[in-house]
C-alpha cells in the first residue's frame, strides 16, 4: 500500500472519529437543554413566549387588551400523531403564602386563591400551535375577573387587591401527559390598583 493511501486512510478516520464526537456532543446537548441540565426527566412539551423556551414555568408576565400574552406551543418530536392543536389552557390563581385574600360573591365571602378556574374571566385566541390570552375586561382588575366568571353574580371587596404574578397559566399536551405554567399579572395601570412586588425564583 503506497504512502498516499496509507496518509488518506489515516485523514479518513480522523474525520469519521471527529464526526462522531460532534454528533455525541450535539445529542448530549439536546438531552441537556430539554432535561433542564439533567435536573428533570426529558421535556417533550414546551412552550414559546416571545422567542424564549419554557420547558416547565417562568414568570413575571404582564398582559392587557393593548399588550396581550403570546404563547407557542410545541413539541419536541412533534405531536408523535396526536392532534398538536388538542392542547389545553386553564388560569387559575397563582398560590403565594401570604397573598391571598377575601372577595364577597352575593355577600358571601370567599378565598381567592381558593378559586379552581378562572379561565372564563379572559379572552383567548386560539390557533394550532399558539393562542393569545387577554383579559375581557378593559379594566382589567381582579374584581371584573371575578366578574367575567361569575356574571350572574356580585362580586365585591376586592377592587384594590392584587399581588405580582396572581394568575397562573396552565398549558397542557393534547394527551394530558405533560403541562407548562405561566405566571402573570395585569400591570397596575390596567388594573387601576398596587400590586406587591416579590421575585420569584424557578
């Protein structure tokens, strides 16, 4: 075997061994990202809000008729066969230790963060693989979401209160196996009241 061949062989494996190193490298990566740095089990579901991936929950979201809340949702091998657009959404209240507090519905007094839906107090716009989430009302404070929920009903006591990061969005897979939370607020000009301020860490 001549020299040349022997020499074209040896640059061949190189390449082959670098090749395979990249590509490990590169699947290493994807595990990484999608695992959150191996602190969780492998992300199949995630979501998109202005450009940025959530693989489990962030927040800090603020939304109003004129700014509304954006959110693609995906898939990280597609929907595997699923219907991709059979995802579902669900607001709820954001349960904070300390931050609850009481309205009245008909003169009766409830909790808040006692409360299991509230989904109906916001407009959503849905497509195939997004939706866009604004509050109905234009004021949009938590008495008049309460309001949008209950409509048959008088809601009361509530006007002032609010708190950072009081809604919860819960998006979840068309097969129900896997979900995102988004936490977000109605920023105090919309909302016509102060909301504590706090940072919450994920």
């Amino acid at each position: 075997m001549s020299r040349s061949v022997q020499t074209g062989n040896a640059v061949a494996k190189v390449i082959g061994y670098i090749l395979l190193v990249l590509v490990v490298v590169g699947v290493i990566g994807v595990i990484v990202y999608f695992t959150g740095g191996f602190t969780s089990d492998f992300k199949t579901f995630y979501v998109s809000v202005d450009g940025k991936d959530v693989l489990t929950s962030a927040g800090g979201y603020k939304i109003s008729q004129e700014m509304p809340l954006t959110v693609d949702v995906k898939y990280t091998f597609g929907s595997a066969g699923g219907d991709v657009s059979g995802y579902s959404v669900k607001i709820v209240p954001h349960v904070v230790e300390g931050k609850d507090f009481d309205f009245t519905l008909d003169d009766q007094v409830y909790s808040f963060q006692a409360e299991t839906d509230l989904t109906a107090g916001f407009n959503i716009a849905r497509e195939e693989t997004s939706f866009t989430i604004t509050p109905k009302s234009e004021n949009g404070n938590v008495a008049n979401v309460l309001q949008a929920v209950y409509p048959n009903n008088t809601i009361g006591g509530c006007e002032d209160k609010g708190y950072e990061d009081m809604y919860s969005l819960i998006v979840t897979s068309y097969n129900g196996e896997a979900s995102v939370t988004l936490h977000f607020s109605i920023p105090q000009d919309a909302a016509g009241v102060t909301l504590d301020k706090e940072v919450i860490v994920f």
